[in-house]
C-alpha cells in the first residue's frame, strides 16, 4: 500500500506558505481512491444500482403491498 505523505510547505505564487493543520486533514480525508472489482462484484454492484434506482410509483407500491397471497 502507498504511504501518503502530508506536506510540511507548498510552493503558492513563487511565495512557500506553511501548510495549516486543516490543509493536511482535508488533504487526507479526500485523498482519491480507486477501487477494482472482480466480474462477479461488478454483476452484484450493477444489479444493486438497478434495485436502488428504480422508479417506484405509489399504485405499484400499492399493488406490492395489497396483492393476493396464495397458500
């Protein structure tokens, strides 16, 4: 895993200004990440975004929730 590194100096307009403490959390926090998934996650991580964002009226949550049940 690579090591980050937070920056004591940045170079701003030819000037070097001391990093603040909130520059190197923020730095930290939203850092970029990549992420690789396997065929299989990518099948599962598709198939979740179908169900979340689905459309969903009330007359088929309606008929969801009031449909005949058989035994």
């Amino acid at each position: 895993m690579e090591e980050f590194k937070l920056p004591e100096q940045e170079n701003v307009g030819g000037a070097i200004a001391q990093v603040s403490v909130w520059s190197k959390i923020k730095s930290f926090l939203f850092q970029e990440i990549k992420v690789e998934l396997t065929p299989g996650q990518q099948k599962f991580e598709n198939r979740m975004n179908e169900v979340l964002n689905q459309d969903v009226t009330f007359k088929s949550f309606r008929d969801f929730l009031f449909q005949e049940i058989k035994f």
